[in-house]
C-alpha cells in the first residue's frame, strides 16, 4: 500500500476510543538456563537469571490498541493481592487509565507465569479463579461501562474472554443492548463457556480452535467447503455482523454474509504464538470502527499478529515495524 495510505489509516485509528471490557491478567516470565535435570524427578532444573512482570489478556489488548494510535479504556478486574498491585503498577507505566478496574476481595489476580531457557517456554504455572462474578458485581461493571459511555466517545466495544469469570451471559446481553442502543460497534474475541452467547455482535474473532470446539464440529482446517458452510449457519443463527475466523499459520478466513474470503498468513520466523490473538483483534477491531474495508482489515491483521509471532513472550505490536512492512507489500 502507498505510503501516504498508510499514514492515513493510522491517523484514523489515532481518532477512536475503544471500551475493551475483558480478563486481564499479569503475564509473569522466569528466563533463565538449564544445565541439569533434578535429582528428585525427571524435570530439568531452571536456574533463574531474570524475572519479568507483562500486561496480559484484556491488558495486552489495550497495550496493542494503544500501540496501533487508539486510545484504550480497559475494564477488568483484579484481586487485591500482590500481582494486583503488580498490575496497577504496569497500568500507570504503560500510561493506561485504571477508571475500570475493580478490585474484589474474594478473588485472585489471574497470573500467568512462564519459565523459558533457551529461546523456549518449558513450563507454565496458572493462578486464578474462573468461577463467575456474582450479580451485584455485574451490575456495578455495568454501570461503569455505562458512565464512561455517557463521559467519552466509544467507537467500539471489545469482549476480551479469557474465561475468567468476568464476562458473564448477562453481562454480555446488556452491553450488546447498551451499546446497539448507543450506535457502538462491538466485537467478541470468544472462549468456549460463552461462544454461543454473543448474539448480535458486530465482529466475532475466534481462532479456528475455539470455533471447532464451541460447536463441537468435527472438521479439518484445510477443509475450506465445509468451513464455509458452517460458518455461514452460525453467522446467520447467531446474527453477527462479520465472521473472523483465525487459522493459526494457515492465515484467516471471513465471511459477511455476502461474501466468504480466505487470506493465507505471511511467511514468519515464528517464536511465539502467545497473544497473537490480542493484536489480531486489536488491529480488526480498529479496522472495523475506522470504516476499513474486510479485505484490508484481514491483510493488516494477519500481518501484525505475525509480526508479534517473531517476539519471544507476549508482546505488543510495534507500530514503526508494522508500517514498515505494511508499505511494503500490497495491502488492498
């Protein structure tokens, strides 16, 4: 794509406000080497040398959308705990508002924690609690999504469910009710416990993974008919906008209702997978709200979802790195 294009998408997307409403977390890392295996059961030992504490889930969602010139306003939830006071500290160092951000006393800050040595995860250790919010809790997340609905302009509504327990069924009604009645765009990055529960949103974002599973379909991924066909039923039942179906390396598949795209993913040194997701979403969900075309928001999607692929650990996209490479290949 030209470069003064480019420039102007960017610009867009510096004009938009974005509610993304998700299961935060504080993705915690241990680097270190192994040079031996323990002499107390056939695991390797890992001798630490670094430590590092990330936004993670709705967290890194916000990083990504911050990142791409968009201004984020995250609503999550965190415990009152250690990694809690973690999170806020990396909150105001990555200058993100914390308007949204509850804590509740009888929950865990959800905490992922990976070991890496040599340019690679060996372990990871989860902390959380996945049960969901109880009713009075979802009401008071209402009701701040709603006052700073009425305080800001939002553009659009992010669901970033991680299946943490903050994203309740009738948490995600009222707000898809709330936001239709508002004229904002909403878009869904699904987990399994609420995959059918997303009626009526303007972007449904799974990964080929959790579309198999949260319609317990037995298909293959290179089986592009078929997809296409049950995709199409599901788009229709459920009443979503626009279908976004990401396929991992073999690229991402669309379909409008119209019209059914596939768009194969560039060729990547791949390091990490972890949170490719988050920038996928983040760049899509921008693309929808500026008004871009289908075409356009899957090539710069698949493109800076593989750019993040090349950083080992979850990682925002870099901005000068994906205009770089978006000049240089033709976007349409």
């Amino acid at each position: 794509m030209e470069k003064d294009n480019i420039e102007q998408v960017f610009g867009k997307f510096a004009e938009l406000n974005v509610l993304v409403l998700g299961d935060a977390m504080v993705d915690s890392y241990l680097w270190g080497k192994v040079d031996r295996i323990s002499p107390e059961a056939p695991i390797p030992i890992v001798t630490v040398t670094k430590q590092e504490n990330r936004l993670g889930g709705a967290g890194n969602v916000s990083l990504n959308i911050q990142a791409l010139g968009a201004t984020p306003i995250l609503v999550s939830i965190i415990g009152n705990d250690e990694k809690g006071r973690t999170f806020s500290e990396l909150m105001d160092e990555n200058h993100l508002s914390s308007e949204g951000i509850f804590v509740d006393e009888s929950r865990m800050t959800t905490v992922k924690t990976r070991i890496i040595s040599g340019g690679q995860q060996i372990s990871r250790v989860d902390q959380e609690i996945s049960t969901f919010i109880n009713t009075e809790f979802e009401k008071e997340v209402f009701e701040k999504i709603k006052e700073i609905i009425d305080q800001k302009q939002i553009h659009i509504i992010i669901f970033v469910d991680y299946d943490k327990g903050l994203i309740t069924p009738g948490l995600i009604k009222n707000v898809i009710d709330l936001a239709k009645s508002k004229k904002i765009l909403t878009v869904a990055d699904p987990k399994r416990r609420n995959f059918n529960n997303y009626e009526g949103v303007d972007l449904f974002k799974p990964n080929f993974k959790e579309f198999k599973e949260g319609l317990k379909l037995e298909i293959e991924k290179t089986d592009m008919n078929e997809l296409k066909t049950v995709s199409e039923n599901f788009k229709k039942e459920k009443q979503i906008g626009l279908l976004f179906i990401t396929l991992s390396e073999l690229g991402v598949f669309l379909t409008n209702g119209v019209k059914q795209n596939y768009y194969p993913a560039e060729i990547r040194d791949i390091a990490d997978v972890s949170g490719a997701g988050d920038t996928v979403v983040a760049a899509a969900s921008l693309c929808l709200a500026a008004g871009l075309s289908i075409p356009f928001m899957a090539q710069l999607s698949n493109l800076a979802g593989g750019l993040v692929c090349e950083k080992l650990g979850v990682v925002p996209i870099d901005l000068k790195q994906l205009k770089k490479e978006a000049k240089k290949i033709q976007l349409t």
